[in-house]
C-alpha cells in the first residue's frame, strides 16, 4: 500500500521505538529540568514537529533546489515559502524547545530536540539550516555572553525575527583557523571595529527576518598568536536603536553567492567587514561586540560548533532515512521481472522488492539510516545526562563519552548517509537519476555533511589525536564499558544477540589493541596518517554496538538496560531498562497495531543481522592497515600525484 507523505519523510514508530522502548526519555521527566513534561507533551511536540514539516516544508524542499538564491543588487531574494515556513516553526516554539524557560525555551530534553529536529532535517534541510543556525547561535550566547547580551539577542532570534550565523572561515585559511586574518580594533565605548572577509557563512544575508546576528571569530591587535588569540564578537547586520529595534545598518557587505552541488535551499555567502560600504556611526567598520573573554573566542565557538556537528550528524542520518524510505516505497509498487528460476514468460511480473539484490540494497540504508539516527539520539540523550543527572560523576562520565563520540556522530552518518542515498537512486534504476524523483536530491543535499563543520578528515584528527587520548583516555574507557555492558547483555540474551556480541568483542578488544599502539608511536605524521581509516573503523564498532542495542531493546527483556544500570550505560539509572519494561517496549505499545510492532521488531532484527554479516567484518582488515603503521600516504611525493 503507497505511504502517506508523511510516512515518506521519516518513520514515526522507529522514532517512538527509539525514544521510549530504547533510551527511555519519559523517565527525564522525573528530574527538575524537565517536571514539566510527560510522556504526552513529548510526543504531542514530535507529533507538531512531523505536521508541520509534512505540510510547511517538505512543499517546497524540490523548489528550494530548482530555485535557488539569488544576489541582484546587493539583495539576497528568495522563493515565497522559505519565510512562512521558518515563521510557523518558530511561532509554535520548536526554535526553543530545549532552552531553558527564562529565555521563553519549552525546557524539553535535549535529545527529545535532536528528534524534533530531524523531522525538519528530512523535510527540507536547505530551509531548516536557517533555524538550526540560529538555535545554535542562541544556544551559544546563552552559555557565553553577559546577561545583557542574551537579553538583547536571544529572545528576537528565538521569536524567529532575527536569524543566527557562525563566520569562521576566510578565503586563505579555510579550516586552518589559526591563520586568520580579520582584525578587531578596540573603540572607546567598549564596542570593537571588525575588518576582514569571511567565506563560506551560511545564511550570511537574506530577508527572512528583521536583522542577522553574525558570531564572528577575529583577532585583536597585540593578542597572542594562534589560536590563543582569537576572540568571539557579536556583530548584527544592523545595529540596534534605544528601543531595541533595527536601525542603522552596519558595515557587513555581501560580495557574493557561492553555488553549491546541492544544499541550494541555504544561501552562502562571501561577506566583507568593514570595507566601507556602509559608515556606521559615520566611520567604516564593523561593530562588533566581545563575546567571552579576549583570547577565548575558539572555546566559545566550539560550542556552537559541537552542537553543529551532532546536528550534521543528524541532518544526514534524516536524509539517508527519507531517501531509504522513498526506494523501500518505490521498490514495492514498482513492478519488474519475475523471481529467479521462473520459468513462464507469460506469469506476472513482481515488485523489484521480491529481487534479492534490490531487498540487499534497501538492508543497507536501512542499517546506515536507522542506525545513524540512533546513534544521534543516543548523543543528545548524552546531552541531557551531562546536564541532569544526578551526580556529579555521572555527568563527568556522560561528558567524557559525548566528547569521544561527536566526531563520529558527526562524520559516520555524514559517510555512510550519502552511500544510502546512492543506493536509493540505485533501486530506482533510471528514475532515480532524474530530477522528477527525489533521490538524486537527497544525495546531493547530504554530500555536504562530510565537508562542512569540520571536514572527515578533521574529524578523524580529533578522535584519535585529541579525543581518545583525553582526560587519560577517560572518554574512551567510558565508551568500551559502555559497549562491554551491553555484549554482556547480548550474552546472557542468548541466540543471535549473543553470536552478534562475541563478534562485536573481538572486534572492540582489537580496536583497544590497535589504539593503544598508535596512541604510544612518537611520530605524530605516522600516527595520524590514516585517521580516517581509524574513524571508520571506530565508526563501524560504534554502530555495531548501536545495532546491537536496538536488537535487545526490540526483544523487550524487563531487566536489561537501555539507558540504564549505573554499571551498563553512559547515563546509568539501576532501575531502569534498555529493552524496555514490558509495558513500554516495541511488543507493547497500544498505539502501534499488532502488525507494526511485528513488523518493526523483525526489521530490527533483519538490519541487525545485515550489519554483523556485512558491514563489522570489514573493520578487521582496516584496524590491520592501523597497526602495521603504514606509510603509503605519507611516502607518495605530490609530485607523483
């Protein structure tokens, strides 16, 4: 039977399995921060959030791609939609939802906002990179800047009347943040005065709102050199009037559009600061405000930017899911061949999904799909442990495991969701290269995530040459016990779980090995010149253990933990399940009719099963290539290339 549009854009059961049956989330609401909300103020929020990207943004996602921004003298004009959709999202609170009350925030659990967020995501990404920028920019704010700044600031962006950017990037410096260039130059009224160009900033102008609130990383004269001396300023398109109202404009000039390959629907922008186009004050300039201290702009920023990479993270896992969804679709209403061995011409043909190939296709992103969205949520769960729960060491332990895991959950759905939508077109063979089906979108909109907010090969950096190595490598331990636990679970679980765990043991026990050895080589170019091999490797052993979570959260055994015994997670409540009580699992819900739930816990099982046979056994060869320490990369001269 076709799927409703909704249906089409992500999987509302796979969302409730997720939250509920798995991670738990009704039982935050037992904490202060979050008293206030239920199990049925959650799911009446998840329920807002699909209704209006089913109505409000997933119209327009294919007209954001066929008509993309535009730059005609000096403006930024966009299609129709973008604004009324970003309107309605913010006028029913979804901007603020996990912010807390005193700046108008619904105070909802942060994990319960990252599942809002991908039904955007899935939606129409293009759109909702305008509000996921300025919840982040809010959200950094919030955690920086003076009272007085977030008072000013926040409450407009939230309100959907101003909109948020983070300028990082420079023409000559790209990634390389220690070579920047933009200045600020001190004033006497305690403001500064920002000359430079920023490349690359996404939502850098436009008119969906009344003002833009750029958070701009700059260095002031005489600071240290480096990253030490780069410092965070708030610099608005326009600056504010007694009243707190837009007035004069600041000296912010757009010089013009980069056109992307996919991701249209959010213009990008080269913007010059203080080149004179405008004279503030009646001086060149741009007006910028210090946020933190001088010095401290990066560790400001890495703020906005974490958030930014769990919520890439999560935008690719939203598009692996909706172009998985549109190929399962596809795959079952399309009628082609007959099954192998058929012998009679004249018997009717079957649905492409009765071929074994295209059934192996559609296992696939559903493996990287559904367990990349896992693995996002599980990270905002994290969030919320860090910040709720009820002792001090178990928020240090949630701290240190969400700090070992961002880049993987920046960058392993951000590899793997492109592979997915690669096989959507696959299955719908020669439609599915053509602009009148979705997919060969979905695929183009996601081969940014692997880029942007830290490129894989920054992200592999970080894993292995800062975040294993942390603390002592408390966050790394934190994620081997945690993935211990659960193999000691899957043990005691018996059949498949435990086949599936002994295999993931070996696998972990060499990944500890092979870190070990590369954490103790003294060559720092040797030891991280094939970091992203690493990456994958540790990826694939992440998303493994996420599999094997899913398959024992869909067995619904009372006594084993999702969220867990203190002993058993990254959160540890010892009275609480993993699979889930009996009430509360995927076999149990009254809201899920007998063959949903049936169908959902077999899927589980099937995707589970696909990526122990498939997909963990390629990580044995690369941790071989890991601790054989090789140097092919760093032996090839460029001039060979």
């Amino acid at each position: 039977m076709p799927r409703s549009d909704r249906d089409l854009i992500l999987s509302r059961h796979d969302l409730q399995f997720l939250l509920h049956d798995w991670l738990r989330v009704e039982e935050l609401t037992e904490r202060e921060r979050y008293a206030e909300h239920s199990r049925d103020t959650i799911d009446a929020v998840l329920e807002l959030a699909a209704d209006l990207a089913t109505e409000k943004f997933a119209p327009h996602n294919k007209r954001n791609d066929a008509e993309e921004p535009e730059f005609v003298a000096g403006r930024v004009l966009l299609h129709d939609e973008v604004a009324p959709a970003l309107r309605a999202a913010a006028e029913a609170g979804l901007l603020s939802a996990t912010m807390d009350e005193r700046v108008g925030g619904l105070q909802l659990p942060y994990v319960v906002g990252t599942a809002v967020q991908a039904w955007f995501h899935a939606a129409n990404i293009g759109t909702w990179a305008y509000a996921m920028l300025t919840v982040a920019n809010a959200n950094l704010l919030i955690a920086h800047g003076t009272p007085e700044q977030i008072a000013t600031w926040v409450p407009p962006m939230v309100e959907g009347r101003f909109h948020g950017t983070m300028c990082l990037s420079e023409p000559q410096a790209g990634s390389s943040l220690a070579d920047i260039t933009t200045r600020a130059e001190p004033q006497p009224d305690g403001s500064y005065r920002l000359h430079g160009t920023k490349m690359w900033i996404s939502g850098g102008e436009h008119e969906l709102g009344e003002n833009i609130v750029h958070l701009v990383l700059a260095k002031i004269p005489g600071g240290a050199a480096g990253v030490k001396g780069i410092s965070l300023f708030l610099v608005p398109k326009y600056l504010l009037d007694a009243n707190g109202e837009p007035g004069e404009r600041n000296d912010v000039a757009l010089v013009g559009l980069n056109h992307k390959m996919g991701y249209r629907g959010t213009v990008n922008t080269l913007l010059n600061l203080g080149e004179g186009a405008h004279t503030p004050g009646g001086e060149p300039g741009a007006v910028g405000y210090l946020v933190g201290a001088p010095g401290g702009g990066l560790a400001a920023m890495f703020h906005m930017m974490n958030e930014a990479r769990i919520g890439v993270g999560a935008g690719a896992a939203a598009l692996a899911y909706t172009g998985y969804l549109k190929a399962l679709d596809y795959a079952t209403t399309r009628p082609q061949g007959r099954p192998a061995g058929a012998k009679d011409p004249a018997a009717p043909m079957v649905p492409i999904v009765r071929h074994a190939d295209v059934r192996r296709m559609l296992l696939a992103q559903k493996a990287y799909a559904e367990g990349a969205l896992a693995l996002v949520l599980f990270c905002g769960r994290l969030v919320d442990e860090e910040r709720t729960a009820p002792t001090g060491a178990e928020r240090v332990r949630a701290h240190l495991l969400l700090e070992t895991l961002t880049p993987i959950a920046k960058s392993w759905p951000s590899q793997w969701g492109p592979e997915a939508n690669s096989l959507a077109i696959q299955v719908h063979g020669g439609y599915g290269y053509t602009r009148e089906y979705d997919v060969e979108q979905h695929y183009r909109d996601n081969r940014l995530n692997p880029i942007h907010e830290g490129t894989h090969g920054i992200q592999a950096a970080d894993l292995l040459g800062r975040k294993v190595a942390m603390a002592g490598g408390a966050g790394f331990t934190a994620l081997q016990e945690t993935i211990a636990a659960t193999i000691s679970r899957a043990a005691d679980a018996g059949a498949d779980a435990a086949e599936y765990g002994a295999q993931l043991r070996a696998v972990l026990d060499r990944l500890v090995e092979v870190t070990a050895l590369l954490q103790a080589h003294p060559d720092a170019e040797e030891r991280l010149a094939n970091a992203s091999v690493y990456l994958e490797a540790a990826g694939h052993v992440v998303v493994a253990w996420i599999w094997l979570e899913q398959l024992l959260a869909a067995a619904g055994r009372a006594d084993h933990t999702a969220a867990g015994r203190a002993d058993h997670t990254a959160a540890g409540r010892a009275d609480h399940t993993a699979a889930g009580r009996a009430d509360h699992t995927a076999a149990g819900r009254a809201d899920h009719t007998p063959a949903e739930r049936d169908d959902l816990g077999h899927g589980k099982r099937a995707a589970a099963r696909y990526f122990f046979r498939f997909e963990l056994p390629k990580v044995g060869p690369q941790l071989d290539l890991l601790a054989s320490l090789d140097r092919t990369s760093l032996d090839t001269d460029p001039s060979w290339l």
